[in-house]
C-alpha cells in the first residue's frame, strides 16, 4: 500500500515543477492544465499548484499528473522517484539485473551510449570531456529497471556522502516524454543528503585542502561547468546540501554559489551561504 501522505510530505512543488521543465517567467509558471496561459499567471507552491487564470488548482501529485498527463497511478510512480525512496511496501524480492551493490552496479555501467550522446550534444555539453572525467554512465539494457519507462537507456550519476563516499547514483531519462526527469532507482538508492561531484570536489570532502569550490544545481550545469573548469564542482539538487557538507569547506576557502536564477534558486544559495563559516562566497548566474 503506497503512504501517500508520506510521499507528498518529501515532495517540494518548485522542485517538481524545474525537474519536468515547466516554462515560467520570474516566479509564474505556464499552467500545466489550459494551453492559453500568456504570460504565465500560474503559482506553484511547496505542496501544489494554483492558476490565477483559469481556477484550475491542485496538490502536487495534480501538478505530475497534468504536466505529464498520465494517470494517478503513474503520478505516483514519478513522485516516488523524486523522492528518493520507496514509498510501496513490499515483500517482494528486489528486481532482477539491479547488483546488491552500489559500487557494484556503477561499475556494471556503460561509458557512454548514442542515445546519452545524442542528449549531451542538444544541451551542447562536451561528451569527450564527461567521458575523460567519468562524470557519468550509462544503464546497460540488461540491467535497466523495469520503472525506467519505455525502454530508455537513463543516464547514471554518481552521488557522494560528506566524506566524498560514493553512496548511491542519480538516473535521467535521455529520450521521450520523461527526458528532463531525474528517477532514482524505487528499491534501494536513496539520494537525498547525498551530492554531485567532481575529483576536486571530492578531494575537498575527503580531506578539505581545496581553497575554492563551484556550487551548481542540477546534472546539465554541473556536466557542462565540470567540463570547462579545473575547480572543483559540487552538482546539488533539493535536500542535498545539508551541515554535514557545511562542515567541509574550510574557512578560507571561497565558494561560487551558482544555482538556479529563480525564487526557489536564489532560496538554495542563501541557504548555502549562511551555513558555511567562510565569509568569502559569491553569487553567480548559471549559464542561461
């Protein structure tokens, strides 16, 4: 039986509403239930949706199901994997192909395949580049879990403790309706509290030597600022950054905070600057 009072209660709407790629203007958002909604006159909040527009409001299951139009049942599928956990309690064995392991599975990965390729081109990230620095992988078919829809081959992401501990990876569908959503594997791969990182980056959780550090939000921003830079890059989307990571920055190193140019965004890097001891951090616009 699925909690879904639990699962909503680990839902954020804003989040929802930039992993699915709902078009917005500053702090509107296009409504996700009438076609005509110019400019945009929809709010979306931390538990659900409402259209000044049109009426039209719900809770965030509402918000997954109409922008993706599918069922409930399939709503609820999504938001679990947002959640990072599962929300169906079961008896039943694990799926066959996923390895008991993380290390395991990531190893079982693929470097890179046409259809990731394909996808890392259209949002102009250098895939030579992700490849070199083993940013990501690939699911290999015989491994690819029966939730990941349509036969897609998700692009795989690894996830880091505070310690710099590979924990658990991050999935993101690269073709079909689903390809800007980020799924997290339903049985035992938790995300949240666990961060992106580059080697640097790392070094710095491991052992905080590094004097400054790059803060990006979201796989395509830290592919594409890991790519071009020497510095060490974190990659954080909702829930991850936590005092645990806070921790590890030293007090004079500097931090680049460049999250999303949004309310929601700008909320993230306050959070961040004021939960670390150093006073040198700036604020940066990701690369539009």
């Amino acid at each position: 039986m699925i909690d879904i009072a639990t699962l909503k209660d680990r839902l954020n709407g804003l989040d929802i509403a930039e992993r699915l790629g709902i078009k917005h203007r500053g702090d509107a958002y296009r409504c996700p239930v009438h076609d005509v909604d110019k400019p945009p006159s929809t709010q979306v909040f931390a538990n659900g949706f409402k259209c000044h527009r049109s009426g039209e409001a719900g809770d965030v299951l509402s918000l997954i199901q109409h922008t993706q139009a599918c069922s409930f049942k399939q709503a609820l599928d999504i938001a679990e994997g947002v959640a990072g956990a599962p929300m169906i309690q079961t008896k039943k064995a694990p799926k066959k192909g996923l390895p008991p392991g993380i290390v395991p599975f990531w190893e079982s990965c693929r470097r890179m395949s046409k259809q990731a390729m394909d996808w890392l081109v259209s949002r102009g990230l250098d895939v030579d580049r992700i490849v070199e620095l083993d940013l990501m992988r690939v699911i290999p078919k015989r491994n690819l879990p029966a939730w990941a829809w349509g036969g897609q081959m998700p692009i795989v992401t690894p996830m880091f403790n505070h310690k710099g501990i590979l924990k658990s990876v991050r999935f993101r569908a690269v073709e079909g309706s689903m390809a800007r959503f980020p799924w997290a594997e339903e049985t035992k791969y938790e995300c949240r509290g666990l961060i992106m990182a580059n080697a640097k980056a790392g070094e710095m959780l491991s052992n905080s030597t590094v004097d400054r550090a790059i803060i990006v939000e979201g796989e395509p921003d830290y592919l594409s600022v890991s790519t071009s830079t020497d510095a060490p890059v974190f990659g954080i989307v909702s829930g991850a950054w936590t005092t645990r990571f806070a921790e590890r920055v030293p007090d004079d190193a500097t931090l680049y905070l460049a999250t999303d140019a949004n309310k929601a965004g700008e909320e993230y890097a306050r959070k961040i600057a004021t939960s670390v001891t150093t006073r040198n951090v700036y604020r940066c616009r990701p690369k539009a």
